[in-house]
C-alpha cells in the first residue's frame, strides 16, 4: 500500500518530451515574479523628483539610488543563476522573491536618501536571484514543442513591465507617496512566494561547472569602482585623489578580471567566445543602447516634470510611445537584417537612436520635439536591439546559449547602470545643482532663471550619448566586416533572435541557434 501523499507538494518533474502537468499555472507564477524584478528597472524613473523632494537628495544621491538596482544585478546575475543549477532552482527563486519584497518593504519606508540606496542594492540582490531562476524553472517544466511559445510569453511580460514601468510609477505617485512605487511590489512577492512553493518543482543539475567566485568577486569590485567614480566625480571633483584612484583601481581589476577568465577552468563566459568579433560587436553595441536609453530617462524625466511642471502621471505617459516604435522597430529589423547583415543592421538602429537623441539635445525647448525623439529613439533600439542580441547569441555553441543570455543581460544592467551614472553627473555639473531643486520651486514666476538653466544644460548628457552611440555603429562595422554577421543573407532575415525589449527596462533574448555559417 502507497503511503498517502500532500496534495500541497509540487509534483516531480516528469520526463522531459511531456512537460510538468501544472507548467502554464507555473508560468503564470514565472511571469509575475519577473514582471516586478523588470519593472522596478523603470517605475522610478517618474518617481526621481519626488523621491529628491521628500528626502532631501542631491543629484548626486539620486544617481545612487537610481544606478544601485542596476549595479548590483548586473554584478551578480551570472554566479546566481549558477547557483541556482548547482544547487536548486526552486530554492534560489523563492529566496530571491523574500529579498526582494522585504528590501521593497524597506526601500518604501526609507527615512534618508542612504537607506534608499542600500534597500535599492538589496533588491538588485533578490532580482539577480530571481530573473534567471524564473527561465531556468520554465526550461524545465516545459516540454521541447512548448518551450519557444513559452518563452516568447515570458519575454513578452518583461516587455511590457519594462514599457509600464513609468506609467505605473506615475499613477501611483498621482495617488499616493513616493514610497508606494516599492510598497506594491510586497503583495505581489508574498502571492508568489505561496504559488511557487506549491507548484513549483524542484530541480537542479549537480553537473553543473562550479561557479567562478573570484572572476564574480572582481567584476563585481570592478563595476562598483567605476561607477563610483562616474558618479562622485561630479560632486567631488574629477581631480580629487578618491576619484583618481577609484578610476585607477576599477581598471587595473578590469585587467585582473580579463587575465583570470583566460586561466580559470570555469570561467564566466569562455574566451573564445570572447574572441569572436560577432560576440565583440554586440559586447559593445548592446550596452551602449542602454546606456543611451536609461540615462535619457533619467535626464529626460526631471526636466519634463521640474521644469515643464508634468505630473508624473502625464510624464510617464511621454514614454508610451517609446515602447510602441520599440515593437514596430523589432518587427521591422528582421528585413533590415536580410538586406544589410546583422553588423550594418546594428549600425544604422544605433545611428536611428543618436539621430533622435541629438533631435532632443538641440530642440527641447517644448514637451513636442522631446516627445518625438523618445519616440524616434524607441524605433532606433527595436530596430538595433535584437540583431545585436544575436551577435552574441550567434557566436557561442547552442550549449552554451545559457551562458551567453547572462551575459546579454549583465552588460544590458551594466550600460544601464552607467548611463545614469555619467549622464546624471553630466547633467549635475552643467546644470550646477539645479537638477536638485524641488519641482514647485522651479515651476513659479521666480524659478524662470532656474529653468532656462536646466533646459541649457540639457543637451550636454544627450550629446555624451549621441557620441557613444555613433562609436558604437563604427565599431560594429569593423568588427562585423568579411563575417557572415556583416553580408546580407536571406536566411539572416529569420535568424534574428525574438527579443522583448522594455524602453528602458530589459532585453531578454530567446535564444537562437548560431548561423551555420562562420567567419
């Protein structure tokens, strides 16, 4: 006689060609747990002016608070989605959904512009632990024929989330306080902390290559070296010993890092990956994007609601037609891809978004002209985006297609990161700490001054991107030149990986087996 069994344990997993019986209720789970992990990577970007005025932040504080998120998950998501096979996936997203509801909790109750930051960092912590655990969980669960249907809905809702972000950020803060764009994220942890437990089966590959602790430990030191110095140079002067030695440091373990991924037997991504020029081009033209885009939404936002007097409501909703040209641009770039190669593909969405920015950098003197070029620079990131996601993805063996998504997505959190961090700092010298001024002091009779000051220094961040991007289209050409990623091809036009790419918030790639042909 069996013993009894509780109806509450998740059931085992099942053989691979059959799927788990429970899979879409367990992607439902998976989708919500990655939505709040993608849209907190932009619902406070309408919430910056808010947050500065309540807390008493500077520009430079509000760079913390807004880069931390970014900064810790870009350090920490490939040895956590390592973990997580070595040792349990299930473990490793309910761990990751505790830390990021109870550092939410903390980061809506913060009393100064300190406390923020480091709850910001704790998220970043929960989210590096949920995002890849939540993939990991539906590669296992879902048979071969439904996989790519379901991953095409997973990276749907990191789209969407990412595109919602500012709009959510805004109707709350059109309702409530600034502290309630983190407080709704504790429901919906607490709701699927208790779905996952139930339905969500346990897996883990003890195989699995040991994690790269100390290449994780020196990028990590690395990133947060530089980012400090992009940040606090602004504020302590670009030629004070902390900032000369911060550069200085972050570099030298930028070289320690390289060095050791070329000797240790498990590295973070192999080097001959590395050596690719598929895989150089998109290294360097994916976190460009998002350095452009993330910073521009930092700038953007505390001009349109400091100086032109948005709420953030309406101030979020300038963004939504970024995220429609972002769609209309990703359906397009495919033909784009088939006429030109990936590499010039890549080259002209990267010019389509400097385009834009620069249109923005030199005519913002009203909501309309800023509101044109976010919606051309959306259309520039769908068309540049998912090309340059296959540059990366095209490059490594379809083994190693995990490996290489992590990558995707640290340097996508990485340019993020940094895109706030030296546009921010731009945009706080230029202006000379006019960006701190609350929002109802810059918008009376007496703040005119103020304003037209804000509004100066404004182009001064953009063009830093505008020239970023234009450097980038240059080095994919080189890069891609005599490869089979820089000649058009008709089977490029449907090689593309599908890519959901958030305005500001992800770009999470299906992956897609590598082009047969080799350079």
């Amino acid at each position: 006689m069996n013993p009894p069994t509780d109806p509450s344990t998740p059931k085992a997993l099942p053989p691979p060609h059959e799927g788990h019986p429970d899979r879409w209720r367990i992607l439902a789970v998976l989708c919500a747990a990655l939505c709040i992990v993608v849209l907190d990577n932009t619902i406070l970007s309408v919430a910056v002016p808010s947050v500065g005025e309540a807390l008493r932040a500077d520009e430079t504080s509000l760079q913390w608070i807004t880069a931390a998120y970014s900064l810790v998950l870009a350090a920490l998501l490939l040895p956590l989605a390592g973990l997580g096979d070595r040792f349990g996936r299930k473990g490793l997203l309910l761990v990751g959904v505790v830390i990021f509801g109870s550092s939410s909790a903390g980061a809506a109750f913060a009393a100064t512009s300190g406390q923020l930051t480091v709850a910001r960092g704790l998220m970043g912590i929960g989210g590096a632990a949920t995002m890849p655990a939540t993939l990991a969980v539906l590669g296992n669960v879902f048979p071969e024929h439904e996989r790519g249907r379901a991953i095409a809905l997973w990276s749907g809702v990191s789209g969407i989330a990412g595109a919602a972000g500012p709009v959510v950020g805004g109707f709350l803060l059109d309702h409530y306080w600034w502290g309630s764009v983190f407080l709704v994220n504790v429901p919906v942890c607490l709701a699927v902390f208790v779905a996952a437990a139930r339905l969500v089966p346990t897996s883990k590959d003890p195989a699995t290559p040991p994690v790269d602790v100390a290449g994780s430990l020196i990028w990590s030191a690395a990133l947060a070296l530089l980012l400090f110095s992009c940040i606090e140079g602004g504020e302590r002067g670009w030629s004070s010993a902390v900032v000369i030695g911060s550069i200085a440091a972050g570099l030298a373990l930028l070289g320690a890092f390289a060095w050791w991924e070329r000797r240790t037997p498990h590295p973070l991504l192999a080097p001959a990956a590395v050596a690719d020029h598929r895989m150089q081009a998109g290294m360097v033209a994916v976190p460009v994007i998002f350095f452009s885009v993330f910073g521009a939404q930092f700038v953007f936002t505390q001009w349109l609601q400091g100086v032109r007097g948005l709420s953030p409501l309406t101030a979020g909703l300038c963004f939504a037609p970024n995220a429609a040209a972002v769609l209309i641009g990703s359906l397009l770039c495919t033909r784009l891809v088939g006429r030109l190669g990936q590499g010039r593909a890549v080259a002209v969405g990267l010019l389509v978004l400097a385009g834009a920015l620069a249109t923005g950098a030199l005519f913002h003197g009203s909501v309309l002209p800023v509101l044109l070029a976010v919606t051309v620079a959306g259309f520039g990131v769908g068309l540049a985006c998912p090309p340059a996601v296959e540059l990366i993805m095209g490059s490594v063996p379809p083994e190693h297609a995990g490996q290489a998504a992590g990558v995707n997505e640290t340097i996508v959190e990485a340019g993020g990161a940094f895109g706030i961090a030296v546009m921010g700092t731009v945009l706080a010298v230029t202006a000379g700490g006019v960006g701190s001024v609350a929002p109802d002091r810059l918008v009376g009779p007496a703040g005119a001054a103020a304003r037209q000051h804000f509004t100066a220094a404004l182009h001064a961040p953009l063009l830093v991107a505008v020239g970023l991007l234009v450097l980038a289209a240059a080095v994919v050409l080189r890069r891609t030149q005599g490869t089979s990623a820089g000649r058009p091809s008709a089977a490029d036009a449907g090689s593309t990986a599908p890519v959901a790419v958030a305005p500001v918030g992800a770009a999470v790639a299906m992956p897609a087996p590598p082009s047969e042909e080799q350079p």
